[in-house]
C-alpha cells in the first residue's frame, strides 16, 4: 500500500509477514541513500532475556531512520501482532526523503505503517 506523501513527519512501525533476507534489505536501503550504521546479531536470550533477532539500523544524510528487526520480537509488559519481521520508520529534516522511504518499503515488501 502506497501511503500519501502529504504524510507528516511521524515516528511509525510495521509488523510484516514476510522477512527478506538481511543483504536484501541493506542493498535496498544503500539503493535508497541510507547507510548501515549498526548491526546487533542475533540474541539466543538467557533465563532473565528474551530472545532477539538480529538487527539492522539505517540512516540516510537528512538523519532519516529505518530499524529492521530481522525475526519475531515480544515484549514482556504488552501484547505484539504476529509477524516475521519488524520495522521503525524515524523522520530526519527532510519530509521529502522520509515519504521515499516510507513509500519505498511498503511497496517492496508490502510494510502496513502505523504511528508508534
């Protein structure tokens, strides 16, 4: 679904069906102008952890943020969506480049934004 690109800058997230593949996705987000600036493995979690799955987190030169969590994440204290993957869209200064983005990566792998 392609959003509206009067949209206002607004924190959002996106429980996905589907999880692409992590090299993918950074081709993807390189192709669109973001850089990787940091990358958490995987987490097998521990008796007082939850496990993680790994993460990846993007920025483009307006300051503009895409986290992809590569997998399934819970919390303790709510309740999630199922999904095979999760994603943050942060706006930066530029209303421009985070429409492309957030228009981007629904129509890639099909991402329902809703505001955080």
């Amino acid at each position: 679904m392609i959003q509206s690109p009067a949209r206002s800058l607004t924190d959002l997230h996106a429980f996905s069906q589907t999880c692409p593949d992590a090299t993918e996705v950074k081709a993807f987000m390189a192709a669109l102008g973001f850089d990787l600036e940091f990358e958490l493995p995987a987490y097998k979690g521990s008796e007082h952890v939850r496990p993680l799955p790994p993460q990846y987190h993007f920025k483009d030169g307006s300051g503009t943020v895409v986290i992809f969590l590569a997998g399934y994440d819970c919390t303790e204290d709510r309740w999630v969506a199922q999904h095979k993957s999760r994603w943050w869209l942060y706006p930066g200064s530029s209303q421009f480049a985070y429409n492309v983005a957030m228009n981007a990566l629904s129509s890639r792998w099909g991402l329902p934004w809703k505001s955080v």
